[in-house]
C-alpha cells in the first residue's frame, strides 16, 4: 500500500488499517528459513513466543525447533501454558528454574537488584544467557519474540529479551500478532490472556505502559505514517498528553535499537 492510501485509510479506520496490512505468514516462515536452521526459542506462555514457535516449526519443522521455558518466580500458569504451546507443537523442551540464581544474585550484590525494575532486567538477562547457551548447544540460533509495538517504544531489557539473533515478529504489530496467532491455532486460552512479561507478581504489560495495546498501536501506526501528537489525539480520541509521552519513549529509547556508538573512524574511499 503507498504510503498516500496508507495516511487516508488511517483517517478513517486506524484499527482496520493495522488488521488489513498485517504481513502474510509465508513472509515471515521463510524469513525464518532463510536464517536458520535450527532455532531455539523461549517459551513465555504468551501470544509471542507461542506465534514464533508456530511459525519456526512451519519454516524449520518440528524437529528443529527447541523451546526453554525459564520461570523465575513468575506465576504457575506462565509454565503450564509454555508447555501446551510445546506439546500441542510437538517441539523438544527444557525447563529451567532461575529463581535459586536470582536470590543468589540479589543476595550477594550489595542492593543492586532491590528495585522491581532492576530485578526484572536480572531475570530477563538470565534467560538470554541460558538461550545462547541452548543455541550453542542445539547448534542453532536464538529466536527473538519482541514485536514491533514493543521495538518501537523499547519495552523490553537491553541485552535481555533484546539480545537474540532475528526477530520473526518486529514488523507486527500486537494487534496483528493476535491476528496471526489465531490464524495458526495458537490455544485461544494464550491468545486471550493478558499480556505480561513475567518478571515480578502481578505484572502486565498494560499496567507498566499505562495504555492499552489497541491504543498503543494506533497510536504508534500514527506515527509511522507522519502523523504529529495532536492529530493522532484527535483522530482516534486519546487525550494528547498520552500521545506525547509515546513520543517520547520512542526517542528516549531508540538507543537500544542502534548499535553501541563508538570512536572508530570513518573513512571515506576506497581500494581500487
């Protein structure tokens, strides 16, 4: 779609435009071929991870797809619903208990990790290191779950949920990964729950962002298409100042979807 038709579609549905414009699923499976052949993927017990793991086993096959489930103190039915997601697959997986290195952790760091937040970023850096280390062994490569409404503002821990090796799903939307998770029969019990990362009791995503998801996204397709805070405000009828905050993370966070900065030269030319 032009980008033209795309800013007059969104005028009149923005919600219709995100369901219309999701990518086809062939995009993303052979995405996934095309970079791995093996891949290894942690299961959360949420619509993501169980939308990469359907997908992976339609690119890869079955067989070489391994799904690591890590709770971390996190509620019980997180695990319960990462291992339907596996079994109904019919993907090898591990589960591995991170809470006795937490505690060893917050016990031994002088009240680095006392804060819900810091806590949080610990249990999701872990996980990246027992993924990488699954891959390793697995001979495969690490399969992101982020997807784009949470890229785009930088809800997620750097070096944490962030550090994979491809991202299936950062072109969808939430909305369009609900879509798409319906589409190919993840249990509609994980489709239907409410978001959340796992990372202390109670947690929601939409609780910590304060904003609903079909929110977020409109708001965030706004802004892809060049609309300003107070235009989307008006069009889909949310107070300004919450337009201007996603903004703002937007900027704010944009450093974890770059590269480190660093000092080394740029050099202009080159050999013959």
């Amino acid at each position: 779609m032009k980008i033209e038709d795309a800013r007059t579609a969104y005028l009149e549905n923005p919600t219709q435009l995100l369901i219309d414009s999701t990518p086809e699923l062939k995009t993303i499976v052979d995405f996934i071929a095309k970079y791995a052949l093996r891949g290894v993927i942690g299961l959360s017990g949420g619509v993501d991870s169980a939308l990469v793991a359907a997908l992976a086993v339609k690119a890869l096959g079955k067989e070489n797809v391994f799904g690591l489930m890590m709770p971390a103190g996190n509620s019980a039915i997180d695990l319960e619903y990462a291992k339907r997601c596996a079994e109904q697959l019919g993907i090898k997986y591990e589960v591995i208990d991170l809470q006795p290195i937490v505690k060893v952790c917050e016990a031994n760091t002088h009240d680095l990790f006392c804060s819900k937040i810091d806590a949080g970023n610990l249990k999701a850096r872990l996980r990246m290191i027992h993924l990488y280390a699954a891959a390793r062994r697995h001979k495969g490569i690490v399969l992101g779950t982020g997807n784009k409404s949470e890229d785009m503002i930088g809800y997620f821990t750097k070096y944490g949920d962030g550090g994979v090796d491809i991202l299936p799903i950062a072109q969808l939307y939430k909305t369009q990964v609900w879509k798409l998770a319906k589409k190919v029969g993840v249990p509609d019990c994980i489709v239907k729950r409410i978001p959340t990362a796992g990372l202390w009791p109670g947690q929601t995503d939409e609780g910590e962002l304060g904003i609903k998801y079909a929110d977020l996204d409109k708001i965030l397709l706004g802004y892809e298409l060049g609309f300003g805070v107070d235009e989307i405000a008006q069009i889909n009828h949310i107070d300004a100042s919450i337009v201007q905050n996603i903004f703002r993370k937007i900027a704010d966070n944009a450093h974890k979807l770059a590269m480190p900065s660093s000092t080394k030269p740029k050099f202009e030319g080159g050999g013959k």
